[in-house]
C-alpha cells in the first residue's frame, strides 16, 4: 500500500508543469515555486506603488 501513495516520476512532472503555468501561488504543489510567485508579485506591486 506505502508504494501506492509514492509519487511516479510522471506525476512529479504533471505537478510541477502545473506550478508552471500557475499564477496564483495558494494554487500550487511546491512550496519553492510558489514562495518565489509571491516575492516576485510582493515586489512587483512595491515596484508599482513607488513609481506613483
């Protein structure tokens, strides 16, 4: 049954092809991804409010 549960290489794949063409970070399986989304978003957003 454990073996049942383990991750194939190909679902590995499927999730992380997922979190690549995701664009909200709650959305995504890796946390690493996601983390990096929400910097880059954070940063856009301050980026946008020191050019008003």
């Amino acid at each position: 049954m454990r073996d049942a549960m383990r991750l194939t290489p190909a679902c590995k794949i499927r999730r992380l092809m997922h979190d690549f063409s995701c664009t909200d970070a709650a959305d995504m399986y890796y946390g690493t991804l996601a983390d990096m989304v929400s910097l880059k978003r954070l940063r856009n957003l301050l980026a946008f409010q020191l050019m008003k």
